[in-house]
C-alpha cells in the first residue's frame, strides 16, 4: 500500500455491532491525534476513508431537506389556508418524524443512506394527508360549525380514504421491500421507512391534526353565508365545474381516452433510459490497472508508480491511495473488491469536489490512453447498488472449454462492432506461457515409474512436503522438505530432478518426461461447474449500460438460437442484476 506516493501501512477500523458510527469516528478521530504527537520523524499519518464523516453530511443533507420541506408546507400553507392552518401542518411533521424515528428503533433499522433517502422521500407524502384534514375543518368551520363539529366531520369524510390511498401508496414499495437479492437487502430499508412515516402520517392526521386544529384555527371565521357562497362562485370555481360537468356528460369517452393514455405511457416507459442504480455523489475515483497476465509484480509496481507520481500533483486531488497486486479494502460496501493478482493494481483518488472529480476522470482517462497503452484500465466514479464491475458483460458457458472459446471470439466481435462500446475483453485475460509436462507411460512402466512418483518428486523440488512437526511452546510448525529458493525458482532445476522407481534406484526426470512449452489461460473461471468466459466492455458517460447491453444481445440472437445443446450466451452485470431485484 502506498499514500502520496509513499510506502504506507494501512491501518483501518470496523465498529462493532449496535455502535454508533459518529461517536466511533470521534474517539477515533481522538486516538489518533494522541498517536500522532508520539510518532518519529518523518512518519505521518493519513486518512483515506472516514465514514463518520460521510454519515454526518448525509444527516446534515437530510436536515437541509427537512428544513425545506417545513418551509414550503408553511409558505404554500400560509397563502392557501392562512397562518394558523399552516401552523398546524407544519406543527404534523416533527411529530410523524420523531414517531418514526422510534419505530426504527424499535426495529433495528438504523440512520444510513437507504433509510435517510426514505425519510426524504416520505417528507413529500406526509404533509398530505394532515394538509385535507386540516383544509376540511376549516372549510367547515368556514360554513359554520363549530370546532368540534367540524373535527369530528374531517375525521368521518376523509379517514378512510386517506387510509385507502396511503395503503396503495405503500403497496407501491413492497417489491422493494421483498426483494430476495443483494439489491433488496441493500434497499429494503426504503420499504419499511417510507411505510412506517406514511401510516404515522394517517393517524397523526386523523387524531393529532383535528386536535391541534381545535386548538388552533377559529371558529366562524367566514361563516357568513354570502361570503361563502361567492368563494366558490369564483372564475376559478366556474371553470373547474365545466370541465368536471363536461366529463360526466361524456364519461365514455373520458374512460377511452383514459385507457388510451394509460396504454401509451406503459408503451412509451420502455424507451425511458434505465439505470440500476444512479452513481454515488461522494468525490472518490477507483482507477483499476491490469497489466498483461503473467506480468512480473516489479513491473506492475513500475507502471502504478509511474500514473502515482503524475496524479499526486493534480491540484484537483485531496491524495492519492495505491494498492499494489490487490484491490483496496471494504470502505465502501458496494465496493467491487478485486482479488489478489500480481498483474493488478488500483488507485483511489480523492477528489477535492464533485466539480473536481469529473475533471480529473477526463484527465485520467486521457493520461490513461495515451502514456499507458499498453495497460488495461478502468477509470470510475463510486455506484450505489450491488457490485456490477464492468458497464457491459456476456457470459457464455458450456462443457467444453475450446468452444466455449470460440462462442466467446464471436460475442466479442459482435461488441467490438457496436459504436458505444470500448476496452472489449475478456476475464480469462491473456494466455500465459507455461510448461506442460508429457509423461511418456511405455517408457515410465519400463523403468518402474508411476505417475504418483513423479509428482512427489515435483513437489520436493518447488512446493516441498512436510516430514516433521516442530513444536515450539503452544506452537506447531511444520517441517518442509525443498529445494533452495534461488535453485527452484530456475527452469534448470528440472534438470535436477530424480524420481524413484518401484526398485529403489532413481532416473533422471527426463528420462521418463519431456517439457514443452505451451500457452494457456492465465485463468479460468467456472460456473454451476462449467467453463464461463465474460466477455466485458465500457460505455460513454452519457450512455446506459442496460440500453447498450439489449442492443447487443439482440445482435446476438442468430448465435445464440444457433447453440448447441448445454452452452448459454446469457446478460450479466447491472442487467442480471436488475433482473433478480
């Protein structure tokens, strides 16, 4: 690991289970600044990720939006209903909020991301129903009843209705909330929020609303019959009852029209640009580096050091973190981590705004194309969601490997045809050179060698085998027998090889084998046990990876119904993903 261009350690943090994760990056925060005054010259130390301090700008986001939210229910309260109307709606919210809030304690569900989008989400909706009840008391008071009379009224004309529609406004979030898939665990906190502060708001406006109005509005305020009957034989009024009396009239034609705009709109949904999840707005960017399969770690070190030292001088990065021959650790959750590989490596830069990440994605990706050619890389902002990796990605699988790879070479070339898409490959990656060894069995059971022996005798020689324990203390350690590293590590090592034969004497490995020099897959991956080849792609900023990757499997349609039995050409990535949500 490196920081700034320097070796580094990392050190992270995990809070235990029921913490509080403010109050954990405050003591923290604390320790480290006493660290810090006990550290050696020259040593420092650097923060690459805080989660405290994310959660507590999305609370103060959240705070922000429930400001707003109170502001315009006032404002729009105020000039429709007068003060005192106002007042009370206004006077709904912190009530239905901080109800909700002890229902989320009482079910474990904590203030994150999901659950504070939910609240946002839910403070549109919970005006709504505190707004008719309180809007029908004083239109009844306004024709002259009194309190009680018109509290009770707005109780038995709109409680049940307004249940009706906050029942279906939540039917609305079920599947989100029973989604069976690493979607649904992520989001289905959104269910359960927005359910719990919508029914709250019902009964704080069925009971709480027409008590506070009691309390509040006045009686007879306008309850001069003329008065009332000219404000609703005003302009507005009248043209409201032609068009209402107009419907009636032609109610058959209402309902067709109805229908037919109902069916346009479901046709015309499915030309909208769809996303699996929007892209997070934190100011991170993971830069992911593959050098060609089999490269040397060294190398890999060179060419990351190389990018390292350009980019820790871009005015628009806070710091650069680099991990060398793995991915960088969990401090994210939908973080696609990356499994150790010498070849591999990623940068995490921290831009100093949003402003500033996008100018610095433009200038990576164009440092990246034109100093690096020779490297496969990925440049991204952080995603919401489950981990998807790469924009576009088509599996295709079977039982045998060779036309597994073929079916793959076409898929390939139909995405390299398609405009939107760049960077096509595959995940088994370039072939590597590799040494195969070809036992020559007449020669072997001449001699008296077995295959078996063959193997132990490679295995003395690079892996070695255990023929003792040690115990040291309240520890075991093994006892290996192996050759030297600086002998095993050289292809003339095979020249030192002997095996054994059923007599006892022993031969020389190549009188019984021959080395050839081959290339295979640096690595293979399988699925439900059979050969899988990804083949994966990116698209532009501007483009959906769901529209992109229907195009191409419909380009794909003549392969895929051309399959022989037992191989499948099938989505992956965002939109199997969707799929299962």
């Amino acid at each position: 690991s490196r920081y700034q261009g320097r070796d580094a350690v990392l050190l992270g943090t995990t809070m235990a289970p029921g913490g509080n994760v403010t109050e954990v990056g405050a003591a923290v925060q604390k320790a480290l600044k006493s660290i810090e005054q006990d550290l050696p010259l020259g040593a420092e130390l650097g923060r690459i990720s805080d989660q405290a301090q994310v959660v507590s700008k999305s609370i103060h986001e959240f705070l922000e939006a429930l400001a707003e939210a109170i502001g315009i229910v006032l404002v729009v309260s105020l000039l429709a209903l007068g003060w005192r109307a106002g007042l009370v709606v206004a006077l709904t919210i912190p009530l239905v909020l901080a109800a909700t809030f002890f229902v989320m304690a009482l079910m474990g569900i904590d203030l994150h991301r999901i659950s504070l989008g939910a609240l946002i989400i839910s403070l549109g909706l919970l005006v709504d129903d505190a707004m008719i009840a309180v809007e029908m008391m004083d239109r009844k008071l306004g024709e002259g009843y009194d309190k009680l009379a018109a509290a009770t009224f707005a109780y038995t004309s709109t409680a049940f209705p307004m249940l009706t529609g906050t029942l279906i406004t939540v039917a609305g979030f079920i599947p989100v909330g029973f989604a069976q898939s690493q979607a649904g665990e992520y989001v289905s906190a959104l269910f359960w929020v927005t359910g719990i502060a919508l029914i709250i708001s019902w009964f704080a406006a069925v009971y709480f609303t027409p008590w506070l109005g009691y309390r509040l509005l006045r009686s007879g305020a306008s309850n001069d019959s003329a008065q009332h009957h000219s404000a609703f034989d005003s302009r507005a009024y009248r043209a409201i009852r032609g068009i209402v009396s107009w419907c009636v009239r032609r109610r058959r034609t209402v309902v067709l029209l109805t229908a037919i705009i109902f069916a346009a709109s479901i046709v015309s949904f499915a030309f909208i640009p769809k996303q699996f999840f929007p892209t997070s707005n934190r100011p991170e960017l993971l830069v992911d580096l593959w050098l060609p399969e089999g490269a040397a770690f060294a190398e890999t070190e060179g060419e990351t050091k190389r990018l390292e030292q350009q980019l820790v001088t871009d005015p628009d990065v806070a710091y650069v973190a680099t991990f060398i021959g793995e991915g960088a650790p969990r401090f994210y959750l939908p973080l696609d981590q990356q499994l150790t590989n010498q070849n591999f490596a990623q940068l995490l830069l921290m831009a100093n705004s949003i402003a500033a990440r996008e100018r610095v994605l433009t200038r990576v990706r164009g440092l990246l194309a034109q100093d690096f050619p020779k490297i496969r890389s990925k440049v991204d902002r952080l995603f919401n969601g489950p981990p998807v990796g790469w924009a576009v990605q088509l599996r295709t699988s079977g039982p045998d490997r060779a036309e597994v790879r073929r079916l793959a070479d076409q898929v390939a070339e139909v995405m390299r045809t398609t405009p939107q898409l760049s960077n096509v490959h595959d995940d088994w990656l370039e072939p590597v050179p590799s040494l195969k060894l070809e036992i020559n069995q007449d020669r072997a059971r001449a001699l008296g060698v077995t295959s078996q022996q063959v193997r132990r005798s490679l295995q003395a020689i690079f892996s070695g085998f255990q023929v003792g324990e040690f115990r040291d203390h309240d520890e075991t350690v093994k006892v290996m027998l192996r050759e030297p590293a600086d002998a095993r590590n050289l292809l003339s090592a095979l020249d030192n090889v002997y095996v054994k034969t059923l007599a006892g004497a022993s031969v020389p490995l190549r009188q019984v084998a021959s080395l050839n020099v081959v290339l295979e897959s640096g690595i293979q991956w399988r699925r439900d046990r059979l050969p899988s080849i990804t083949v994966r792609g990116v698209v532009p900023d501007n483009v959906q990876s769901p529209d992109v990757a229907s195009a191409v499997f419909a380009k794909l349609k003549p392969l895929r119904d051309a399959l022989p039995a037992g191989y499948h050409i099938e989505l992956q990535g965002a939109v199997e993903e969707s799929a299962k949500s």
